[in-house]
C-alpha cells in the first residue's frame, strides 16, 4: 500500500510515476510530483519507482477556469 | 444621424489610475452629467465592480425590475485598468440588475471600451433611463465631446454593426484601432441571456473583433433602453497614461512575466495557441467535462473536439491575439474565414472569436455534439446574435434532457430534441434570435423553462428541480461539480450565482485531496472568492494569474495560490496607485465589496440560505443511468465513508442513502462557510463583520438588521 495525495493505493511492484500518471489519467501539465517530501523532476518519471509505503503527491497545479 | 444631445468636458489629469469622476447618462430625459468620485468612494470600492454596485445600488429600490427606468448599466474599468506592462489589462466590468431574477449581475469583459473609456476621462459609466428611440452613444476622448445620437442603423447583429459603426467613425483604416464599440444583437429583444460584445480593432487582420459581457442577461437591458451601441474614441494610448505612481515596478512585474510566457507557455498550457480550449481533453480525462446535461464528465467521441482539432484545422495560429495591448498571453484566439452553413449568414466567411473551453464544452460536450463546426457556427451565432454562450449550452442541455424524458414532445416543440442533434440546436439559436417557435421559450432561460414545463406540460417539479442547472436565475458554468463538494460550494455559495470566476476549486480539492476538512474548504472558499473579486476591482484578467507558472511555484508553500504572480499583482497595485497594500489588504478591499454585492442580493429579495441551494445534480447523480456509470466510485462512498451495508440494495435505495449524503454534506459545508465569512447561519453578513471591514455603513446595517 502506499498514499497518493493521502489516499490509499494497492501497491503495485514495478510501478514507476510515468506508469503511475498514465494510470491515473493524469494528463494536466502542470503537476508537481513528491515522494516523502522530495520534489521528482519530470526526467526522472521514468525511472523513479514508487515503494510499499511511500507518500506520493502528485500536486495539479489548476486553480482556475 | 440626428443628435439629440451633445455635452462638452474638459479634461482632468489621470492621478495614480483614477481620474475621480464618473459620467452618467439618463436616457429618459437625455440628461448627461460628471460625478465626482470621493476617497471614500475609492477607499470602500475601489473601482470596476465596486463602482459598479455602489452606483447601481443607488439608483434602485428593492421594487426595481430588470425593465424600470431607474436600473443602470454601469461599466468601470478600475484603477490598474489600462496599463499595458503587464498581461491582462484591459478588462472592464458591466453591472445591472438582471432579467433572470432582478438582483445584481456582474460581467468581465475585454475589449478596448473601458480602458478607453478611462484614458477619456471617466472611471465608470452609467447608463439609466430608457430612449423614445433607438440611440447610438458617442463618446469622443480626445475630443472632449459625448453625443446622442437617433440612430438611423438598421442592421442588429453585432458582426456586422461593430464593423459599420467603426467604418462609420473612423476617419481612415489607422484610426479604427483607437476605437471600441458595445452592442448587443437579435436576440436581446426576446432572451433574458442576450450579452453584450465589446470590440477591439485587430489591425493585423484588419477586423473588428469581439468580446463578451456574457453573463447574466445584460444585453436584454441595454436594448431594453433603447441603445443601439455605444461608441468611443480616443487616440493615443500608451503605457504611462494611468499616471502611475512607480512606473519601474509595473515595468519590472511585467518584465517577469514576459519572460516566463515565453519560456513556458508551450510546454504548460499552450495560450497562445488555443487560448483556454487547452483544457477540452483535460476535463475529460478527469471526468468533469459536463456531458449531456452534466450527467457525465466524459464522452468516447471527445477526440473530434479535443484542443488538436482545433488547432490544426481552424484556428489561426502565430499570430498576436491580445485582447488589449502588452497581453503576452494572447489568448483570445479566433478561426477566421470560417464557412457559416445555415442561418442569414449562411455561404458567408466570417472569424469566429474562439472557442474558448466554456464554449466548446457549453456549446459541445454538453448538448451532446462532437462536431467541430457545428460548436463553430454556433459560437458565431451566440456571439453575433448576442447570446450567452455558456446559457445557451446548459439551457439546450436541459431542453434535451427534458425532451429525452418526454417532458414535451416533438409534436409540442416541432423539433427533435436528443442529445446531439446538431440540426435542432442550429434552428433552436435562430428561433431564440428571432423570438419564435420553442426557442423563445428556451431563450428566457432555465428559471423560466423550468415553470413553463411544470404549468404546460405537466412536468414533475422535483425532476425539473433536480435537473435544471440554474440557482438564483442564472445557469451553470461548464465543470461537472458532482464529485467536489468544495466546487459545489464554488459555485453554489457565491453572489451573482453558478459562474465559476469565484472559485474553481475541483483540481485542489477533488485530485489533489489539500482540502479535506470542511474548514480547509471554507478557508479556499473563502480566500479564492475574495482574491478573484479583486480582479473584478482593479481592472484585471484573471486567466494571466494561473495560466502559466512560473519556476519558483513548487517550492511554495501553497502553489495553488500562485504567490509569485500574487506579488506580481501587489507591485503593480501599489505602483500604479502608490499604496502600499499587502496581499491581505487587498483580500480586504475584495470582502468590503462582496459582502456589499451580498446585502445588496438580500436588498432584492435573493441572498439567503434558501437562495444558495444547487440543483441536486450539481452534487450526485439524479438518474439511474448517472448512478450506474459510476457504480464503484458511488459503492465505495457508501460503503467506506457512510457505512451503508450495499448487500442486496437496489440501486433507488442505494441512490436515496446517497443522495441524502451529499446534500447533509452540503449543508456543512454552507455552515462552515458562512462561518469563515462572518455571515450568520442564513448567510446574513453580520453587523459585527460590516464593523470589521468598516462597513457598517447606515444603509447596509438597516438591511441586515432586519434579516439577523
Ligand atoms: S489573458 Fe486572454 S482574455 Fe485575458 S487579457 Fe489576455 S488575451 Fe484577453
């Protein structure tokens, strides 16, 4: 299990945040990524894996119509 | 065209952006006058909207109608109204009292007209009285000269009457930039939804462009008045005409943001290239694009009217679309050469100024059609006939919702009303332009739609209830509020009714989850309605605000205030006016305002609790189908956060649990909200809160003693 934006996740092995977003739908641009705490660039989606229990945050920066 | 009036002004210099008189016109008695504008006056409302309801407040009565004599359209700029160093400055904001339920409607726009209406001497406009005969206003700002003229003008749509009127005035192809003109179209003398285009003069298409006061109905007083158009001219405008107090901190601000346009913009939300139609694909992949009357979020055909579509196949692309000078972000985009199909401008080519995502998604998704063109020629027609385009598309949804329930009938309307009938909503625009057929009932509006089917055809008044997506007259905006309850409250506890320019909170609260607690939303509802009433007061645009962001945003504590452009916003108040405000200040200037825009609502009878309850579809789904198609997400609700045992439950009952959920949750939400805003349980501000604010004022205080 892990927490997305303080929301329970099953955890999956193998899932990185590119997977992660490309699950979630989450095609908005701009979005900042955290994990524990530490901001994830974009260049390192593909190759940071998500881990049983960790604290995802995947901010979308959209606050207006 | 004969004058029937002329008035001569002197000018007065522009200190710190106010020129500190306003000018008023009785078209009555065609008396034209100059207000002075007291420190008091600028103090408690600043200007735009502030002006706007303080002078509309006192020249009605709690008995005044949309049709008295004595409403006014006010239109103000606002002190930073004008400056052309920083994006976004160039808006203006129409106030009256509108015909969908009498009380205060507030309207943004772009368009030349209310910085130009300033630089020729005068913060706000205020239009009252009604002409014998059509008259057109002429405003010359360099002249020093304001005339009435009985316009002699047959033409009525606004395309071609911003065209004439601006060849008409202009004395040579040079001087049309420096005008703008206001007028509404057909369908102001039959719809409560007609809107006002403000135009600018595009001087590298060598077109009149137009712009929206869309919401709210105020195109159906102007007419009602009697105004063809208003017209202005004033030549000369540039960057330091506002007078500013420090020009080098409006210069820096805009510097700034220039640069982060440039680099940013293509790799966030592409303004430049399709302005906020960015978002078309966007809302449905996170299932809030209102589909078929806002039952669903999403819908398989979305690809044929995805942002793409339009980018590559109709809108002009590499080329400035500014709606006033120095706006980097450019968004207003538009398809040129456009083929119109049906109608009186059918064979004709013509530039359609959008879509922009309201309308792609009022004018599309939400009436069930994926047609590209279609979602054109009918922004065309909304926008030349003087339509609304987000009404138009919520009250076609609910028509067809209805005549998919059998509400009417074929027979009743003449028209096959399912979701998607391009036909049927192509002839419905034109009924509602000439005031004939079904579209003249559609046209008045969902308020009003919703009695007529009760009392004709015998329509179920909770269906129509629960259905009709209006509060307090006016119709949703086009985001699916179902699955935020910070939304709801963005749309349902606000002053002028469902129109998402107070808070647009889905993304904060329903994906990112940083508003859990019903405090946390009170305090987003809270902050985003009174920062987003500011720009109303100053002069601004909102979309420059958080339509790109800049690099230091995700080291911020809270990024979705965006609090390097909030400093933005700070340095250029404070360098063109010389104050020296703070963001919490200017938070207070907006809650001075708003809670007058609230009093003013319970002044006219409209702004109570009662009157901040939202269609249940706005909170869940009314309909088996709505229920189904998003089964587990509405199960684990029940089961996980309610505590419902779904063994065996059909869905009505697991739809009657949830149902009665939701709207508790609601409830909560509206307590905590009035809480943080100091309003009593019955959403009435308090006497204590006016004090705070220095409120208190005699006339204020008398309406809410009487409601406490
Ligand atoms: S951001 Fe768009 S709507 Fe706002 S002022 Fe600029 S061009 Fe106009």
């Amino acid at each position: 299990m892990f927490y997305l934006n303080n929301r329970e996740e099953e955890f999956q092995e193998k899932l990185t945040v590119t997977k992660l977003i490309e699950l979630k739908k989450y095609t908005y641009k701009k979005k900042i990524v955290k994990i524990n705490d530490e901001f994830i660039n974009p260049d390192e989606y593909s190759t940071t894996f998500i881990e049983d229990g960790d604290d995802v945050k995947i901010l979308h920066l959209l606050a207006g119509g | 065209m004969k004058i029937l009036k002329e008035y001569k002004y002197d000018f007065t210099e522009i200190i710190h952006g106010y020129n500190n008189r306003s000018l008023k016109i009785n078209l009555s008695d065609m008396k034209i006058e100059s207000k002075q504008i007291s420190e008091e006056m600028k103090q408690k409302f600043v200007g735009g909207k502030g002006f706007g309801l303080r002078y509309l407040w006192d020249a009605v009565t709690p008995e005044t109608k949309w049709n008295s004599p004595e409403n006014e359209i006010v239109i103000s700029s606002g002190p930073v109204g004008g400056i052309t160093q920083y994006p976004g400055s160039g808006k203006s904001i129409v106030v009256t009292l509108t015909p969908l339920n009498d009380t205060p409607m507030d309207s943004n726009v772009g368009g030349h007209f209310g910085p130009l209406l300033k630089f020729s001497g005068w913060d706000a406009l205020e239009l009252q009285g009604k002409a014998d005969k059509e008259v057109i206003v002429y405003i010359d700002g360099n002249e020093g000269i304001i005339k009435i003229m009985e316009s002699n003008i047959e033409t009525i749509d606004s395309h071609i009457l911003s065209e004439e009127l601006t060849e008409m005035f202009a004395k040579d192809e040079t001087d049309k930039r420096n005008y703008s003109i206001v007028s509404t179209g057909s369908a102001a003398r039959y719809s409560n939804v007609a809107m006002l285009n403000f135009t600018f003069y595009d001087v590298k298409r060598k077109k009149v462009r137009l712009k929206q006061a869309g919401r709210g109905g105020i195109g159906r007083v102007f007419n009602d008045k009697g105004i063809k158009a208003l017209v202005i001219k004033y030549e000369g405008v540039k960057s330091d005409l506002n007078n500013p107090a420090n020009i080098s901190k409006i210069n820096r601000a805009g510097i700034r943001f220039h640069k982060e346009m440039n680099r940013y913009d293509d790799e966030q939300n592409g303004m430049r290239k399709i302005g906020t139609a960015n978002i078309v694909e966007v809302m449905n992949d996170y299932d809030l694009l209102p589909t078929h009357n806002f039952k669903f979020g999403s819908h398989k055909d979305i690809a044929k009217i995805e942002s793409k579509v339009f980018i590559e196949k109709y809108i002009t692309q590499n080329i400035y679309d500014g709606c006033w000078h120095g706006c980097s972000m450019s968004c207003a985009k538009a398809a040129d050469d456009f083929k119109i199909k049906t109608g009186p401008y059918a064979g004709h080519k013509v530039i359609v100024d959008g879509p922009e995502y309201e309308n792609a998604a009022a004018l599309g998704s939400n009436i069930g059609v994926f047609c590209p063109e279609t979602i054109l020629e009918l922004n065309f027609y909304c926008d030349t006939y003087g339509i609304d385009t987000i009404s138009f598309g919520t009250m076609v949804a609910f028509a067809m919702e209805c005549y998919e329930n059998k509400v009417f009938t074929k027979e009743d309307t003449g028209l096959d009303l399912s979701f998607g009938n391009i036909d049927s909503a192509l002839e419905l625009i034109h009924q509602i332009a000439d005031g004939r057929g079904f579209g003249k009932i559609v046209g008045m509006g969902i308020k009003f739609m919703k009695k007529y089917f009760i009392e004709n055809f015998d329509a179920d008044p909770k269906f129509m209830f629960d259905i009709g997506m209006e509060q307090k007259g006016l119709e949703f905006s086009e985001y699916m509020p179902k699955e935020s309850l910070a939304q709801q409250g963005g749309y349902g506890l606000t002053n002028k009714g469902p129109q998402h320019d107070e808070a647009w909170l889905i993304f904060m609260d329903m994906v990112n989850n940083q508003i859990p607690t019903f405090e946390d939303k009170a305090e987003a509802l809270h902050y985003f309605p009174m920062f987003r009433t500011w720009f109303g007061l100053v002069g601004l645009c909102k979309l420059p605000w958080n339509d790109v962001t800049p690099h230091s945003n995700k080291y911020s504590k809270e990024p979705a205030k965006m609090p390097e452009h909030v400093q933005n916003y700070v340095d250029i108040y404070n360098g063109v006016t010389g104050k020296n405000v703070k963001i919490d200040d200017m938070i207070e200037e907006s809650e001075r305002v708003y809670n007058f825009q609230r009093i003013f609502n319970i002044r006219m009878g409209y702004g109570k609790r009662t009157n901040d309850k939202i269609p249940y579809r706005s909170m869940g789904p009314v309909t088996i189908e709505e229920y189904l198609s998003r089964e587990d997400r509405y199960d684990k609700q029940l089961k996980e956060i309610v505590g419902y045992n779904l063994t065996n439950k059909s869905t009505e009952e697991k739809m009657a649990v949830l149902r009665e959920y939701r709207e508790s949750q609601y409830e909560k939400l509206t307590d905590a909200v009035y809480k943080r805003r100091g309003w009593s349980k019955d959403g009435v501000p308090t006497i204590e809160k006016l004090k705070e604010l220095g409120m208190d004022l005699p006339e204020l205080v008398d309406i809410v003693s009487r409601h406490l």
